[in-house]
C-alpha cells in the first residue's frame, strides 16, 4: 500500500477514535450537573465541546508523552498504529454499547501496545513508562479524586446544613456550571492529545516527522474539532449511568465531585500522564457519594465500571494485535481490518437503536426522599 495513502488512513482513523472519545466521556464533565439540573442537557454538551476544543490548545504533554513514550517508534510501522486504533474504536463502542464509563485512554494505549508487542516484539513497548505514565495514575488519580471528593461533599454538608434547601442548591447549581466547565477545559487538555499524540507517532513512524517531535498545528486543531464534535453527539448511555446509576447526585455533590475531578486532571496533564479522565470523573462522583452518606454509593454500578476497567486494557489489546498483524499484511490486510472494524462499529450502532438512551432518561426528577437502595434507575 503506498505508504503516504496509508498515513491518511492512519489519520482518519485516529480522529474517528477522537470522536468516539468524545462521545464516550462527556458524562465525564456533565453527567452531574445534568442529574441536578443545573444545565439542560443540549446547553451542556455544547459549552462541554467547545471548552474541550479550547483546552486541547493548552498543552502538549500528554500528547509528547505518547508520541514519544509508550513504543518505540523507530519499531513500528502506520499498519501497527491503525491496528492499534481499530482495537481502542471497537472497545470504546462496545462499553458505551452497555453505558459502562470505561476508560478510552486505556483502549487506545491497549490497542497500539497490542499491536506494537504483535509485530515488533515486547522489547518495542516501553513496560517503564508504561507503568510510570498510565498504570500508576490509573490507580493513584482516581483514589485520590474519591478521597477529595469525599472530603469536600462532606464539609459542604456540614457548613450549609443550617441554610434555606432551596437557595443552598440554587447556589451549589450556580457553581456547578463553572466546575463542569472546568472539567471539559481539563479533558480538552488530556484527552485530545491522546490523538494528538497517535497521529504524530504515525508521522514520525512514517518519516514524515522527525523523532521527538511535538505534534503540527493541523494536528492539535483536527484533534481537538473532532473530540468536540463527539462531545456534542451526547453520548447519552454513560452519561446515564454516571449520573443517575452510580450514586443519587445533589448539587452540593455535583459540585464537589467536578471540582475535585477537574484539579487531579489538570495537575495530570501538565506533568504529562496520560491517565483517564474517566476513572478520575468516576472516582469523583462516587467519592461524594459516600460523602454524603456511607449508603450512598450503588456497588454493584460499581463494580460493573471497575470490572470494565481492569479489562479495557487486556481486551483492546488483544484486538489490537490481532488487527494489527492482519494489517501488516500489507493493503489486502490493511483493508480487511478496515472492513471489520466498520461492520463491528455499524453492528453495534444498530443494535443502540434498538433501545435508545435519551436526554430525558437523564434528567428524570427522582424523589429526594428516596434512599439510594429504593431508586430504581431507568
């Protein structure tokens, strides 16, 4: 396959992935201030899309971090890299198929170490930065999201037990608007350059780039349009789960849980770690959960997510060696991995509309008297 058609295709794809990151992590930013009500749920995917789209401008570290970091990339090839994208885009829909809030960042690092381990060998992935970058942060950030998180909901609680309920959650609403925009504006500065990062690897395994490059201007800008496109799609599955299965969210809680999310991925992204912004969202809500009460967290949810998250890297990963040994094959395989990859993806959208996920489901008033054992979710 001509090798610069071949960089075009590898480009696509990523930012196809992009998109479906978007998509698959807005409940990361706004499923808490929609379960409040504190933003109508169009009004909040667009001002989460256009400040994810901001906040991919911010910083490059992350995006150097994967470019530079994970594999060696004077090991692998743009075939790799697309088998490597082919196997994170298959995860990502499956999980957001069963609105599990798993995690895209660690599909994409399993899908390109799959096939980097696939086709060049272990010794081409780097196990060191592997663990110091993704595996370390996947652990420590969303624990110490919780334990913020928990703290904070907890002191919020204590200082407005004695207020007027209604004027209490007007404010706390009021506040969450400006922490989840907080939160998109931090995911734009992580997430985004994950794609960033991928395509200036598929660049610079092309020759295209030179090694230890940051990514292109048109890099950062068609990375950061395409999160912000998928961001605005809704991704309504997740957000379902994170902000009405997980835990019964209060605007204190809400507020709290943002906050704290938004501060672990901003201090992230600027030392570089490329963690997932879904796990620390996710510890964040639970954390103000138990916050709230020691009941208040649903753990069966809960488990499910973190099931979902011990596997996410394993499972991409095996698609991502398969995909990408069978596109190393040359452009007979190239486009069969192409070919499955859009009847897997077409698959399970068909199978969404069957029974859809809808703003509505979202944003369904729930008796504040209710327990969270008695709510039965939607």
């Amino acid at each position: 396959m001509d090798p610069a058609l071949l960089v075009v295709v590898v480009v696509a794809t990523a930012l196809a992935f992009d998109f479906t990151n978007g998509f698959h992590d807005t409940a990361n930013a706004m499923a808490t201030s929609i379960a409040t009500g504190a933003l109508r749920p169009r009004v909040a995917v667009a001002l989460s899309a256009v400040l994810n789209l901001v906040g991919s401008f911010l910083s490059v570290e992350v995006a150097k971090t994967i470019s530079g970091g994970i594999v060696d990339d004077a090991r692998i090839t743009p075939a790799v890299i697309f088998g490597g994208l082919i196997g994170a885009i298959i995860w990502n829909l499956i999980t957001w198929y069963v609105g599990l809030p798993s995690s895209s960042s660690h599909a994409l690092f399993g899908g390109l170490i799959g096939a980097t381990w696939v086709a060049s060998g272990i010794d081409a992935v780097h196990f060191a930065k592997v663990v110091e970058k993704v595996l370390v942060p996947a652990v420590a950030a969303p624990i110490v999201a919780g334990i913020v998180a928990a703290g904070a909901t907890y002191l919020t609680y204590r200082l407005t037990r004695n207020g007027d309920e209604e004027t209490v959650a007007r404010g706390y609403k009021a506040g969450q608007v400006v922490s989840a925009s907080l939160v998109s504006l931090a995911h734009g500065t992580n997430d985004a350059q994950k794609t960033m990062g991928i395509i200036t690897l598929a660049l610079i395994a092309s020759g295209s780039l030179a090694a230890g490059s940051g990514p292109p201007t048109w890099v950062i800008i068609s990375a950061g349009v395409a999160i912000a496109l998928g961001t605005y799609l809704g991704g309504w599955r997740i957000t379902h789960t994170l902000g009405k299965k997980l835990t019964t969210i209060e605007p204190p809680q809400g507020f709290a849980a943002q906050t704290s999310s938004a501060v672990v991925i901003l201090a992230s992204s600027h030392v570089g770690f490329a963690l997932s912004t879904t796990h620390v969202c996710s510890g964040g809500v639970m954390g103000s959960g138990l916050g709230r009460a020691p009941r208040g967290v649903r753990w069966g949810v809960f488990g499910r997510m973190a099931l979902a998250w011990l596997i996410t890297l394993p499972a991409a990963g095996a698609v991502g060696a398969i995909a990408g040994m069978v596109a190393e094959q040359g452009m007979g395989g190239v486009i069969g991995v192409a070919a499955a990859g859009i009847l897997v993806s077409l698959g399970i959208y068909i199978a969404s509309r069957r029974r859809p996920v809808r703003p509505e489901h979202v944003v369904d008033e729930i008796a504040p008297q209710a327990e969270p054992h008695e709510i039965k979710a939607a």
